[in-house]
C-alpha cells in the first residue's frame, strides 16, 4: 500500500469513529458537518505526520482534508 492509501485508510476510520459518536450522542446537527470533516482531516493528517507517513505537516493534512 502507498501512503496516500495508508493516509485514507486512517481519515476513513477516524470519520467512522466521530461519525459514530455524533450519532450516539447527538452532539452535532447537520449545518455543523463540514466543520466536523475538516477537524476530522486536520486530526487525522496529524495523526498522520506524528506517525511518520509523511514527513511534511502541510502535505499531511491537505491529502487528509481532500480525503475527508
């Protein structure tokens, strides 16, 4: 696998996992969904970058935000 799959494979499951939880909880109303993707793309591209997939933070979380 690339680290671009890799990097996917992490902002899928990290969707799925607040995706969950909103429902769960019920703590986000549908007009706050695109700010709970890009957060989910900016946690999971440093998430990333910290484990070592990608040397550069900024490229980190720009293939993460498209991913999300």
């Amino acid at each position: 696998m690339t680290v671009e799959s890799i990097m996917m494979l992490c902002t899928t499951v990290m969707t799925l996992l607040f995706g969950g939880l909103a429902r769960k909880f019920e703590w986000v109303e549908t007009t706050y969904l695109p700010i709970q993707n890009v957060l989910i793309g900016i946690l999971a591209g440093v998430l990333c970058w910290l484990t070592g997939l990608n040397d550069n933070i900024l490229t980190s979380i720009l293939i993460c935000l498209t991913s999300s």
